[in-house]
C-alpha cells in the first residue's frame, strides 16, 4: 500500500497523525498540502470515502474564514467545490491520507487504529 499523507509543517494534529504512522512502522509518502495539493481525482476518491464535501474543508482555517465558505460552500457544485479544493491546499482538512485501499481526513487516534488494523 502506497500511503500518500497530505501535511502541513506546522500543524499539530499533523505531527500527531505522522508520530502515529511512524510509532506503527506504516511507510509513507509526505507532501506539503500548500504546495502539493490533492489532485481532483484523490479529492473524488477521498469523498467516496467520508461522503459529505463539508468534512474535506479546513473550516477552521483562514482562507475557509476569508473567502466566507460557509455561505459559499452549500452554492457550490460538486465539480466547483473539488477544483477549489484542488486548486487551494489551505482550504483542505489535514493531515488528507489516501492510498488505493483507504481514506481519510484528520486525525483522531481510534478511528485510526480501527483503520490501519
């Protein structure tokens, strides 16, 4: 399983979800979410896996505040919303993990363990 885990440097739910991949000898491929993010294909298959487009939006960050997504978001299509997040790292929930098997955005440790058991 070739893991891809979108991340941002300074972000601490990040180093968690990185120290608990390590800390469980999964190997993985890390990439700067602001600079490379998610392709529109990954984003499609990351919503297959979490089913509601709100749950893959950084809602807590600056540029979701900003560019006022909460009004905007609930207009949007479907094809609009992934190429916004496509085209804009920030507004994407972090850490984003995907591989061809699983799925998944933020990190709560439970959910995890149930995942990569």
């Amino acid at each position: 399983m070739t893991l891809k885990v979108y991340e941002y440097k300074n972000c601490g739910t990040c180093k968690k979800a990185l120290k608990f991949l390590d800390a469980h000898g999964i190997a993985y491929k890390k990439l700067a979410i602001r600079d490379t993010p998610p392709t529109i294909t990954e984003i499609k298959k990351m919503l297959g896996h979490m089913q509601d487009m709100k749950k893959l939006f950084n809602t807590s960050g600056q540029d979701y505040r900003k560019l006022n997504m909460k009004e905007v978001l609930p207009t949007l299509t479907q094809q609009e919303a992934l190429k916004l997040l496509a085209g804009n790292g920030n507004l994407i929930k972090r850490p984003f993990i995907i591989s061809k098997e699983i799925g998944t955005v933020g990190f709560k440790e439970d959910h995890w363990k149930e995942l990569f058991a």
